[in-house]
C-alpha cells in the first residue's frame, strides 16, 4: 500500500515482532511504551497497541476515533483482523473454561498452559487485545525445563492419560507415530480446534483416509513393478490353530495381503505358492518365514517348484532358538535357574526389594525385552553389574555375543541382510578364542550355532550379502572369498 505524502519518516522505524495486519498502517511511537502507537495515515497517536490501529483503521466504534485517511479496502481488512481477535480471545475462554472442568484445576494455571503454548508455538497465533498474549518489542528467552513448564507438561499428560482410560485403549497405543504425529500438529494450530464428530469419523474423514491408502498402494505397486518384492509369512499360534499372515514388503513399504489358518507344511506351501502367481512370479525376490518345521517343510516345496525366489528364515527367530538351546545346557541353566530363585526371593518382599533398590541406587535387576531369553541374559547382566562376585559371568560371557546379534536383526535402525551372517561369525571367533582354554565349555555352543545356522542364514542370499558388504570387504582383511562364499555368490 503506498503511503500519502503526509506518511511520518519514523513510520519506517519501530514496530512489535510480529505479522499482524495492524503493523501496515502504525508503529511503535515510544520504544519504552509499547502501547503507544501511531497511525501512518493520520498520524493520530493512542494507546492500547496494534488492536486499536485496527479499530481506529477500521472505524470501529467505541474505543478510539475513526481514521479520517482509510480507505474502504481497508476498513474492510481491520474490520476482519478485529473479529477473528474478538473470536479467538472467546475460544480461549471456552477452552480454559473446560478444562478447568475436567482436570479440576486452577482457571489461572490453566491460563499459563495456554500462555506458554503461545509463546513456544512456531507459528503466530493472531494476535488479540489482551497484553498477555502479546510478546515484547525483544521478548524474553522461554525458560526450558523449569517448574512452570514441568506443571504445564502434566496437565496435558493428565489429559490424554484421562481419555485413553476412558475410551479402553490399550497402553501401547501411545507409541503410535500417528498419535506423535496428531500431537504435533495440534500443538502447531494451537487452542481452539474441535474434534471431529461420529458422523465425520465414520464418513467423510474415512473415506478420506481411504483414497490416501489407495493411492499408497499404487504407489507401492509402481515400487514392485521396478524393483520386486518380498513375501513375508508371520504365523500366530495358540494351543487350537495356526494362523498364516500373509504381507508384502517393498522399498515403499509393506502392506497386508490376507490370511488363512493353517496347520502343515503342504497348506503353507500351496497358500504362499498362490500369493506368489497373484503378485507375479517374476516381481517375487524371496518369501520369509519363522524357523519352525512346517515352514521349513514348506520352503523345501518351495524351492523344488520356484528355484529362482529366495526363501529366507527371520534372523531374529533363528538366533532366538540358538538361546533356546544354549540356556538348555546344564552349567548354563544352573546358573540362570539360581539367578530367576534370587530375583523372585528380591521382588517377592517389599523389604529385600526396598534393600536392593537402596543398594543399586534405584535400578532394577529384572529388566524385560521382546524375547524371553534378552530378556534372562539382561536379568544376569544387572546382577552381574551390581554384584561382581555372582557367578553369572560366564554366562554373561556366553550370551553377550548373541545377544548383540538379536539386538542387530530385531531393530529397525538399519538393514540387516548384509551384517546378519557376518556378526554370526564374529560371535563364532569370540567363541573359539575361547575354546582353547575352556573347549569342553564352549564346543557345544558353536554347534548349536551351526546347526541352527545350516539351511536358515547361509543361502546363498546371506553370502552374497555378506561378501558385497564394503564394511566386511574392505575393513576386515582376513575376509576372503573362500569356497564356501563363492559357490553361495556364484549360484
């Protein structure tokens, strides 16, 4: 907007941080004051900040004399800028109003939450009339972590704990990246958002949500068109049946296909060989499944009828059953069979338990993971940090290697294929450095290790994958491509 030739020079100089509207037609008149303000059309000079540029702009009766100099076009824009303040300050009051309600709280505190969500927001929120929801001409460094912010962060933990009790939802549901992703934009729009109705959920936003699904999967079938896929066969048992899920993983992601309840080796082979025809044969680079007989059964069928798809055990499974018949052996099971009688005697009684925390400085022995058997060589582990003279050691020293390998292929931080059979044999050295000195200990582990590692994490997929990998080719030079490696890369 061009200013008229009676536009004031200091109309170039102050102004508050912020991109209210009102800021194109006044200024700071005072740098002390900020509520002295000064019209760059008129020259009229009054208080009350921005909002009565606005006012006085927009010929707003009541508080402040009408700019003889406006314009239509902008009396139209302060009239429109003076609402939207006037809606949102009564937004406020019905947000700070309910959850007053709820949470049963202070209206002031309620207030500061609402006031420190404001001043922390990337985004600015228009602004109103009122000084508090206003920042300085230089505002203040938002202090991190103090009280204030502590007490702010438990209200809204309070809250969401509230309607996740009361809609049923399990716990881990707050591990969504949905949920995150929820939380962070509303924390970017700030106060005042409604939530959707029944009818919205059940309709219009579904049926959104459907399109954007569909549109995924044409996305992930262009991904499969291009590079191939993999098959990926979970199963989940109970004592009466066995269910087969059948997914689809690609660089784009993975995606559910069906599922179907089955029992033997013939009936998983036949269920996956049809997957396999709908998707096409030649988009398939390899179906993975669990370690147990039936899928082992069924690979074999797989591989007579398909020798060009890969089939591949699950790592983690794999290394899983390594723990499961090492824990077997009896120096071993002696060892974890007294540490489980240790900690059930400790959490059993509420003094042992209040001595050992004293002791360990609050830390907890009993240390719980994914698989059973992470989770008994982290109970050893602890009582091993906590009192060196247990004699778990060797059995910390048994496990640890493994469990590195678990803790690798059980992530999601990085691709697995190319380390899996690499840390198998890493774990293998540290083993047989040991042998020496105590072979009669450790020569059954590094059988176990082979026979679970036969036919699951050597096909030829794994060598390869391990012989192209720069981290193992080039920084570890006594690997060389021996006759084992090559004949799994050459096939």
């Amino acid at each position: 907007m061009d200013l008229p030739s009676t536009s004031y020079p200091e109309a170039l100089g102050l102004k508050r941080n912020s991109n209210d509207v009102g800021w194109e037609y006044g200024f700071l008149s005072d740098p002390k004051n900020p509520d002295r303000v000064k019209c760059k059309l008129c020259g009229k000079e009054m208080g009350g900040g921005v909002y009565m540029i606005k006012e006085h702009i927009a010929h707003h009766k009541g508080n402040v004399t009408s700019c003889p100099r406006s314009s239509k076009e902008d009396q139209s824009k302060c009239m429109k800028a003076v609402l939207e303040s006037s809606n949102n300050k009564r937004k406020m009051k019905n947000k700070v109003d309910v959850l007053s309600l709820h949470v049963g709280v202070n209206v002031q505190n309620i207030e500061a939450v609402y006031e420190g969500i404001l001043v922390r927001s990337k985004h600015r929120i228009a602004q109103g009339p009122m000084d508090k929801f206003v920042t300085a001409v230089t505002p203040p460094e938002v202090s991190s972590g103090g009280q204030e912010n502590s007490n702010d962060t438990h209200v809204v933990s309070q809250l969401c704990a509230r309607w996740i009790y009361q809609a049923g939802l399990p716990f881990n549901a707050i591990d969504s990246d949905y949920i995150r992703s929820f939380c962070e934009a509303l924390g970017q729009l700030g106060p005042g958002w409604v939530p959707p109705s029944q009818c919205e959920l059940r309709e219009t936003l579904l049926t959104e949500e459907e399109k954007i699904v569909k549109e995924k999967l044409k996305s992930l079938k262009i991904e499969r068109e291009r590079n191939g896929c993999s098959i990926l066969m979970d199963t989940w048992s109970d004592t009466k049946k066995n269910v087969m899920n059948l997914c689809m993983n690609s660089r784009g992601g993975r995606f559910y296909l069906s599922s179907k309840q089955s029992q033997t080796g013939t009936s998983i082979f036949e269920y996956a060989d049809k997957c396999i025809e709908d998707v096409g044969p030649e988009k398939v680079v390899q179906v993975i499944t669990d370690s147990a007989d039936y899928n082992l059964a069924a690979a074999k069928m797989l591989k007579e009828k398909r020798p060009c798809i890969f089939w591949s055990s699950c790592a983690a499974h794999t290394v899983n059953l390594m723990f499961e018949d090492i824990v077997k052996l009896p120096n071993i099971s002696n060892s974890i069979d007294k540490a489980k009688a240790l900690t059930l005697l400790i959490y059993a009684h509420e003094k042992t338990l209040a001595m050992m925390r004293h002791h360990t400085k609050e830390k907890d022995i009993v240390i719980s993971r994914v698989t059973r058997f992470a989770t008994t060589f982290l109970i050893l582990q602890s009582l091993l940090e906590n009192k060196q003279q247990l004699k778990v050691s060797r059995v910390v020293n048994v496990l640890e290697p493994l469990v590195k390998v678990l803790k690798m292929v059980d992530g999601e931080k990085k691709t697995s294929m190319g380390f899996i059979y690499g840390e198998l044999v890493e774990a293998k050295k540290i083993y047989q450095s040991c042998y020496q000195q105590l072979g009669r200990y450790y020569q059954p582990i590094l059988e176990i290790i082979d026979v679970k590692i036969k036919g699951r994490l050597d096909s030829p997929l794994h060598l390869a994958a391990y012989l192209l990998n720069p981290y193992y080719f080039y920084n570890k030079p006594d690997v060389k491509p021996d006759e084992t490696l090559m004949n799994g890369f050459l096939i």
